[in-house]
C-alpha cells in the first residue's frame, strides 16, 4: 500500500530522522516511486515543498512534480527516475511544479531502495535550489569567519562545554583548539568570581536572552600566572529540535583597559591561594606530608616548581652562622616543568650550600629573596657541576626563596622557581610567599614537635611493656600489642604474665584513659605496682583494692584492669576486674564461654569494693584476655566485637597460640587501627596428679 508519511513504515524507518539545525531552515522532501514511475511515498516536507496534499498525488504518475511544456514532464520524471535506478545515485537541479502553479528550481537527489519481497523503489530527497543555495553561503562565511577573524568566537553546547572556536581564542587562552573541545567552560576560564560567569552563560542558554559585552576576570590553565579581563557577548543557538539549546559568542581581549580590574582578579586570586593554604597545609602531623602539602598548594598557580627543605643543624640552641656551610634534607618538590626540571628537583636528598649562597644571605635576612638562575647564581649556590648544569637547562628562569621561621627557631627553606613564560616575581608575590612559608613553617614544627613526644612516648611504653612475659611449664602464652595509628598518639594499654612459687601464673592485662607521655607513665607505673604486689601472694581482689589506692595517688582518673591467678595443682583460676572487658574461655571441645560477672568498677575512681570469683579450667582450655582497641571500632560496639572475637576464637582448641594470634588480629582490626591493641593467648595445663 502507498504510504503517506502520517504513519507506518516509511516515516519511522531509516529514510527519516528529526531535522537538525540545516533542515530546519530548509524544507526537506522525501518521496519515492515504484517501477511504473507512479508516486509510492509521499513522506516529510514533500506536501510543504510541493503542495500536494498525499492523497491527491500517491499512485499518480511522477509527472505531476514537472512542468508541463509538450512532453517535458513525463521526459523529466521519467529521466529522474531512469538515473536513480541506473546510477544507483544522482544528484542535480530541474524545474519543478508547485500545486498551485508556480515553477521553480528544484535539487533533486535520488537513489533505489530494495524493500521486502525484493520490490524496488526510487527514493528521491528534494529541497528549493535557492534556500540550499543560501545556506551554503552562510556555511561558507561562518567558515570564513572562524577562520580569519581575530576577535575569539566559541560554540557550547546546552551543558557548556566547548564544541567549535577559533585559533584566536585558542591563542589568547595558550591552550590547542583541541585541547578546548568536549572541555566544559569552566575547565578554560577560571573566573575567580564565585561561579557569576558560569551563570551568565547558563542564563543565556536556558532563557535564550543575549549578552553583550559583560566583563570577566579570569585566568587559563595555558596562561596560569596572567590576570586577564575579557569582554564577553553571547546569544542562544538553536540545536536539534526537542534538545536544549547551546550558546555562541565572541570574546575581546581588554585587559590593557581593564587594568583595575586585573588587580582586583589578582588580589582574589591571592586570597583564594591563602584560604586553601589555611585549609590545606598542616592537616596532619606528619613532616613530609605538610611539606607536599605546601608544593601542591604553590604549583602550578603560583610556581612552575618548588622544594621545601628542612635544615639539619649541627646543634639545634647554636644561632646561624653565615660563615659556615649549611645542610638541608629536601623532603618535598614538584614541578610542571618537562624534564630535566623534574630531575633537578625531584628526589629526597641531602644538599650543602656553601657560605655566601643565595640561601645564607636569605637567612641572614629572615625575609624572602629572589635570584635569576644565572651564572653567578649557580657559581655561588649549587656546588655540584653536573646539578648545576641540569638546573641551567631545566627551564627555570628565576628562584624565590623564603625561610620557615617558627618561634624564632628556622626550620628550613622553601624554594620557589618560575620560567621564562611567566612575570618575574613582585612585591606582592614576596608577601604571598612569605605568608605560605610562615604556615607551612608553624606546621611543621607542630609536626616536629609531635614527632618527638610521640618517640618518647614509644620509647618510654616499649620500655615499660615486658618483651617476653614469664609464664610457667604448665601454662604457654602468645601476646600481641599494635600501637594505634600516629592520629590518636600512644595508648595506655599493657600486660603482663608473672611466675609465682607452686607454678601458678597470673595474667593481667590493664589500660590507662589517655594518650601520649601521661598515659605511657600511668601504664608503667600500675604495671610496676601490679609485678610488686603479686609478689606478696595477694588475693585478686585485695590487689586491685591497692591498685586503686595507687591510682588515686598518682593522679590516675580512670584506668581498667583485668587480674586472673591461675593454680595448675588445681586447675582453678581466681578472677577479679576492675571495669575491664571480660576474659573469655576456649574450652578443648572449641566451645567458647565468656566469664562477664565480674565487671568491676575501673581504678581511680575510689572507695569500690572489688570481688573474686573463681571458676575452673579444663587442661587444653585457652584463655583470652584483650583490651577494648580489639574488640570497639567507629563502626562497631563492644558488645557486636565481644562476639566477632568468640567466633574467631570457636573451633580452633589446638591451633598453636601463635598463629592463632596472628588470624585474631587480622580477622578483627582494621588496616590501621585507631587505638592501642592488647591481646594475651594463655593455654593452660595441670601439675601430674593435681586435683
């Protein structure tokens, strides 16, 4: 059956798709012809170029398309028709006829379509020769245009991102055309004004409503260091129909005239620099990550490279002396310089300046100072020829450095390098530059100043923790202690395994409240009085009683302890806690039982009663004592790792205690866990002929 276009197979299948920006200012005809050359198809746009409404011209013969001098029209149709189904695709002009009478020029492209059963049809594309004609001229000036025009011109899609520009916008942003397309907007013009452009162009392109020369200040990933101010107009471009639509505009260049506003974009740009140096320079405690922290901040925005060093003194209390050489470790650089700029300042080494350097007379200052990298500069500051060598050709043209002075003491330095391509350093700049340094400095030695008292914390609890915990013939201990990560310092966790006469052991396992220096020193010194008073045969709960006492004493505020004496003669173990998580029991047929009723109330706290309870233990049993780092994390409560550590503890009676340790600690902590962990593994045995 003929088809009109109104519905069916031709107008849904791959003769037609929705017009695009072209066809929707040209009228577009599609028609086909069966193989007596009668029209068969009557598709889109053939009624608007032609006339004929479908069911007055299907099944009629081509003719009626053609004007009608003796014998022209059914010569032109037929000729039509003959060329598409024997070139197997032609394209030209003839006269055509309008419904209504009227002649005109007509392009014709036509072309044979093999449909089902192996029927053939010539489908033929018309459009007015005049309105093709028209826009290919424009087409061909648009080409011009973005060819040759020296004013920016830009093409965005509906989600502002680049689709077409030309090379003068390409050179004004020092970045390929290439490089442009699929970007958004915002990835090219850093416009430091809070998202204001971005909004303008979205405005324009949601509203339809045109822009005319509105100033923006910006910078480009292509030219980092430069401060421009643009006049930018724009209007609305009309895409696909049903689609949203883009935005077009031309850009001039008017920073000459635009000065003040330059300096405004570079004073934001400065303080937005500050602000996420405030923010991101000292977010830990860490030397060598505060010190990366400052080169990610200073480049590229501010610097095409930069190092930090700090300087290794002889004797931290002797003053600088300018006549004697100066020694720095460099714990930090990075550069968005080719190579051999990454060689020159990449690596962690050590690095002596002679007197005379650039470097001594910047500390003899205190204040920040700029070199050109030229002869004399590397005559006087870098010792090494070959380094010497390497940093003349590693593109850098001109250095900044700034000393890290903090509480009167230096740190180290922080250099500064920039390239040819970029403005030497300013005044400003040195303000800038001290400003970053006198940050980075103060963090660093907050750093430095943890990293001591986080070493004599671990030197002062390594000390005071047993290496290898006694333990008798008849009872074999595993024990496992992991520090928490550097965040939360040093706990106040501890244990310990003590030999008494008859072959009894007492286990004990404690933690002080706190971390650091106070928590290491309360450990050890409860651990202290804990080794002494087990020595005088103490009950469980009298010991803790004198515990107590020694807590309040020394200031302790709140300290847990666990305290378990275990008699092989009789296979018994007296227990007593003072607020510690309850010991937990391996029994040999891999059943586990938690002993939770005798809870206790934590040292320090004064005038608590403790009690003892006593339970027994079956030869082969294991026993689990562990403090609260083991079982609590953020995600989890004590009671969920109470459990979490039975069902690792189940079914294993005989696996040997240190590997049994080991698949603990990997099944219940984290990577890096957040506090101190205890875990003390004691298998216990019996005397031959106990009771």
């Amino acid at each position: 059956m003929p088809s009109d276009g109104s519905g069916g197979e031709q107008a849904h299948g791959p003769l037609w798709s929705e017009p695009g920006t072209l066809l929707q200012h040209v009228a577009l005809a599609v028609f086909g012809f069966d193989d007596d050359n009668r029209i068969r198809y009557w598709g889109p746009g053939a009624q608007e170029l032609f006339g004929h409404d479908p069911r007055a011209v299907l099944s009629r013969p081509g003719s009626v398309l053609f004007p009608d001098p003796p014998g022209y029209a059914a010569d032109a149709a037929d000729r039509l028709v003959e060329r598409g189904r024997t070139l197997g695709y032609w394209r030209g002009r003839l006269p055509a006829l309008h419904q209504d009478g009227t002649v005109f020029d007509c392009g014709f492209r036509v072309f044979p379509v093999t449909g089902p059963g192996g029927r053939s049809v010539v489908m033929a594309l018309a459009s007015r020769s005049d309105e093709l004609d028209r826009v290919k001229s424009n087409l061909a000036f648009l080409d011009a245009l973005f060819a040759t025009c020296p004013i920016g011109l830009f093409m965005l899609d509906e989600e502002l991102r680049y689709v077409h520009l030309n090379q003068a916008l390409a050179d004004m942003d020092g970045l390929p055309i290439e490089k442009h397309l699929g970007r958004p907007m915002t990835d090219i013009m850093l416009a430091s004004d809070g998202g204001a452009y971005e909004r303008l162009l979205r405005g324009v392109a949601r509203r339809g409503e045109p822009v005319v020369g509105a100033l923006v200040g910006m910078r480009t990933p292509g030219h980092p260091d430069r401060d421009q101010v643009r006049s930018v107009s724009c209007f609305p471009l009309s895409r696909a129909i049903g689609t949203a639509p883009g935005v077009g505009g031309l850009i001039v260049d008017v920073t000459d005239r635009e000065r003040a506003i330059v300096e405004a974009t570079a004073g934001r740009q400065r303080l937005a620099l500050l602000a996420r140096a405030a923010v991101g320079i000292g977010t830990t405690l860490d030397l060598d990550v505060t010190a990366r922290e400052l080169v990610a901040i200073a480049v590229p925005e501010f610097a095409d490279g930069a190092t930090v060093e700090l300087v290794e003194w002889m004797d931290e209390r002797e003053p600088f002396d300018p006549a004697l050489p100066l020694f720095t470790r460099r714990i930090a650089a990075g550069t968005v310089l080719p190579p051999p700029a990454t060689e020159i300042v990449g690596g962690l080494e050590r690095l002596r300046y002679p007197p005379g350097s650039a470097i001594h007379r910047m500390l003899s200052t205190g204040r920040p100072i700029s070199a050109p990298i030229d002869e004399e500069f590397l005559a006087r500051t870098v010792m090494d020829p070959a380094r010497a060598r390497l940093l003349a050709e590693s593109g850098l043209d001109r250095i900044l450095i700034a000393p890290l002075i903090a509480r009167g003491a230096i740190q180290g330095i922080a250099l500064f390098g920039r390239s040819s391509a970029r403005p030497p350093f300013t005044d400003e700049d040195f303000d800038l530059a001290s400003e970053l340094a006198s940050r980075a400095a103060l963090c660093l030695d907050n750093a430095r100043l943890y990293s001591q008292v986080q070493d004599i914390s671990i030197t002062l609890q390594r000390a005071l923790l047993p290496t290898a915990p006694a333990a008798g013939p008849h009872v074999r201990v595993a024990h496992r202690y992991v520090p928490g990560s550097r965040v939360t310092e040093v706990g106040g966790d501890w244990y310990d395994a003590i030999t008494l006469p008859g072959g009894r052991v007492a286990l004990v396992v404690g933690d002080v409240m706190g971390h650091g220096v106070p928590a290491a020193a309360a450990m050890g010194r409860l651990r202290i009085t804990t080794k002494a008073l087990t020595r005088h045969n103490q009950e469980p709960q009298a010991l803790l009683a004198e515990l107590d006492e020694c807590a309040e004493e020394a200031g302790i505020e709140f300290a847990t302890c666990l305290y378990i004496l275990y008699d092989p003669s009789t296979g018994r173990a007296r227990i007593a806690s003072a607020g510690h998580p309850p010991p937990l029991v391996l029994r040999p047929d891999g059943t586990v039982d938690t002993i939770d009723d005798v809870l206790g109330v934590p040292l320090g706290v004064g005038g608590s009663v403790f009690r003892t309870i006593e339970v027994g233990l079956p030869e082969g049993a294991t026993l689990a004592l562990y403090t609260d780092g083991l079982i609590e994390t953020r995600d989890r409560d004590i009671d969920a790792g109470v459990a979490a550590l039975c069902t690792a503890l189940a079914g294993h009676p005989e696996e040997p205690l240190e590997a049994m340790a080991d698949r603990i600690l990997a099944t219940l902590l984290p990577g890096r866990p957040a506090d101190d962990t205890v875990l003390v593994l004691a298998r216990v045995g019996r005397l031959p002929g106990g009771g």
